[in-house]
C-alpha cells in the first residue's frame, strides 16, 4: 500500500514507510518485526468460519504462543489482539486469550488449541473467528520437530533411556 509502505516490500535491513499520518508522523512508533523461520516461527492468516469446529492452521510445530488479530474490524473491543500461551494453566484445553492493546481482563474461554503441528481454533466468537473475515496471526515453537536447517531433530539415548 503506497500509504503506508510507499508499495516497497521490506527487505533483511529496511522497511520503507509512506506518507500515511498514522504510520509517518513525529509521533513515537514501536515496530515488531519477525521472519519466519522453520520450526520455531511461522506467520500466516486464515478465513474465520464462525464455528467450534474452526479453521486448523499448520504451523510445523506445537505452539507455545500465538498472536491474532482480525484484519477487517477496528483494533478495539472484541477485535483485538489476541494472545494465547500454553504457560499460564499449562494444558491445550485452558487457553484464555489476553489483550495486549486494551485494558481488557485475561478471557475465560477456551478459543484455541494446541496441537502438534500448529493450532485450531475452538470459538465463534467474532475477535478470533468471524466468519469470512481474515485474520492473521504469529506463533512461536513449544518444541521444533526441525532445527532451523529443516533437519528433523532426535532425541538422545542415555544408556536404555530416552
């Protein structure tokens, strides 16, 4: 978009911003930036289908950690950032979603799951799931299948015990 990235694809050392007021002003901004790497970080979107039985989105490996957001609602109330973590109850099935931009409390639904190739959502509700709408989302390995080259990876024998 010529506004705001004057239509340049970012490279490895410069991201090129536009004339948009909201993302070149003399405000101050704080910019996240990731690349995906194999079997420890992996960005993508998907289609919201409304439902229980939701979108599954592969990922490589079981995520510890996953940030989603509604691409085509406002940033606030239910179509906020969405974060997921396995470390807070410690099982797939209790993953309450926390809102980083927003005052909001921790939720106390279960909208996701954990799985071992990625992640599937659980929920109808419109900030995680709306149907049609596109979301897109990060996530971050529990443990990678792969080392950063691709190679699977193996466990280690310790004398008659894995």
């Amino acid at each position: 978009d010529t506004d705001f990235m004057n239509s340049v694809l970012p490279s490895t050392t410069l991201i090129t911003l536009g004339n948009k007021a909201n993302v070149n002003n003399t405000d101050d901004f704080i910019m996240y930036v990731w690349a995906q790497k194999q079997g420890y970080f992996h960005a993508g979107e998907y289609v919201g289908n409304n439902s229980t039985d939701g979108t599954f989105c592969y990922t490589g490996f079981r995520p510890a950690c996953v940030i989603a957001k509604n691409r085509e609602q406002a940033s606030s109330g239910p179509w906020s950032w969405q974060i997921w973590n396995d470390n807070r109850i410690g099982y797939t099935e209790e993953n309450n979603q926390m809102y980083p931009n927003t005052t909001a409390a921790e939720g106390g639904e279960n909208y996701i799951d954990f799985l071992s190739n990625g992640f599937k959502l659980r929920t109808g509700n419109a900030g995680a799931n709306d149907l049609n709408d596109d979301f897109i989302y990060c996530a971050w390995a529990r443990a990678p299948f792969v080392n950063s080259n691709g190679v699977p990876t193996t466990s280690r024998y310790f004398g008659g015990f894995f």
